[in-house]
C-alpha cells in the first residue's frame, strides 16, 4: 500500500502509524535519534509516495534551515523537527505526554509529516505552539539583568521576601522588582524552545518562551545576561518571522561562499 500526503486546509499532511513512520524514515535515507525515532519496525505493506518521502528528508536534515521545536502545556506537548528551503518546509511531529509520577515527557505512538510552502514557515511553527497568550498585558520594554540576579529575585518573588527582591531589583538598576518577572515568579503555564541552525554555519539561536499571567515572555541570554521581554501571541510570530528571515538569508550566504 502506498501512503502519501493528503490536502488539508493549511497544507499537506500525512498522520503515520509507528510502522508507517519506519518506512517513511528508511525512504527519506535521513539518520532519526531521539524523541522522534520509530517505535517500530517498518511495514514491509507500506511504502510511501515520492513527495510523502521528500517532506520527511526536509524535515529531518536535508535542508539548509533547521528547526527543532518543543512546546508543553499542562501536561501534552510536541516535539517538532521543522526543515526550510526557498521553497518549501517539511515537518516531522510526534506528540508528548507528562509520564507517570511527574516523570517524562514519555513520547506518543504516531507521527505526523507535513509539507507546505516556505513563505508559510512561520504560520507552521505557530500551529504547533500553545494557543495562549493572545495578548500582552505588561510593558513591552525588555528587562535585562544579570542571569544569577534574575534567579535570586525570582525565588525573593516566589516566597514572598519583598525586602530581598526590592534590593536585587535594585542591584540590577530597576526601582522596584519588573513586573515581568513578578509574573513569572507567580507561574507558568506553557512553554516553548526553539533551536534554530543553518547547515554550513556553526551559529546556533536557541529563543525560548514561557506563558505567565502577563503573557508569552521570550528569554533571551547572552553572556551573562538574561532579558525578559513580554510578548503576545502576534509578537512571538513576529519574532519567529525576523528570526527564520536571518537564517535563510544566512544559509543564501553560505551557499554563495561554498
């Protein structure tokens, strides 16, 4: 039996059985460790069609832009291998579960595979993010401070010793504790990482996001330094947008010096 990708509204998409994923690994020739290997061996009844295979080498390495995402929400979550060229994105996305006793994330049977337009990158990695955070209820300006600071005055937050977290605020040059990290302090509720590498590059961006009661927040670090930025729904793809553009411009760049 042959198995393909079938159209759906935003895309094509296959969803494969353990078995049915097996032989669509072993077509695409791509090497798959991890979360996203086979459970099972492949079917020797199923073969997958030309363009079913392609999306899935895309997707696992065959592409100049490559994105490994993980994103949770209670306790469900994906895991996501996402492959971009000038024309196309292929996905390969297995769901989580939290495992028993609070252990895990413990992988779920069946992988779907994905194939789409470049241009629709973007709106890709979004489907698979938690849908929350619609909207930014804190100020958008970045918090900045030193990455041992920020995690002193989170547990200061967390326990409730005002006077400790009005000195770290301080300390990092803030009148009083910002009001982004007052919120995470208070919880989370999903998160998301993206790791982002060009083929030929030895860059690597790894942006990740955690959902408070103020909305998304982006932890950026560098160095020592970590900056907490509020974001809405609307402004994480627009970080992703500025990001995947840097990184294919990047890859365009590698391939004119190679």
């Amino acid at each position: 039996m042959t198995i393909q990708l079938e159209v759906a509204p935003d895309g094509l998409r296959a969803q494969l059985t353990e078995p049915a994923w097996a032989s669509v690994v072993a077509a695409s020739s791509a090497e798959v460790s991890g979360a996203l290997a086979p459970l099972e061996p492949a079917s020797p009844d199923e073969r997958p069609d030309e363009p079913l295979a392609a999306a899935a080498a895309l997707a696992l390495g065959g592409a100049p832009v490559h994105v490994e995402l993980v994103t949770g929400e209670g306790d469900r979550g994906v895991i996501a291998q996402i492959g971009c060229d000038a024309v196309a994105t292929g996905l390969a996305v297995r769901a989580l579960v939290a495992g028993a006793d609070g252990a895990g994330p413990v992988v779920v049977p069946g992988v779907e595979v994905s194939t789409n337009q470049a241009a629709n990158v973007v709106a890709e990695i979004m489907r698979l993010f938690p849908a929350a955070g619609l909207s930014r209820h804190a100020d958008p300006s970045p918090a900045t401070m030193p990455h041992e600071l920020s995690l002193t005055l989170h547990e200061a937050i967390r326990t409730g010793d005002q006077q400790v977290a009005q000195l770290v605020a301080e300390q990092a040059g803030f009148e009083s504790p910002p009001d982004v990290l007052v919120s995470l302090a208070r919880g989370t509720t999903a998160s998301a990482t993206a790791t982002i590498r060009v083929r030929g590059s030895a860059t690597t961006v790894v942006q990740q996001w955690l959902l408070c009661d103020v909305g998304w927040v982006l932890l950026t670090i560098r160095g020592t330094q970590v900056t907490h930025t509020a974001q809405s729904r609307n402004e994480v793809a627009d970080t992703f947008v500025r990001l995947m553009t840097t990184a294919l411009g990047d890859s365009e760049a590698v391939s004119r010096r190679g």
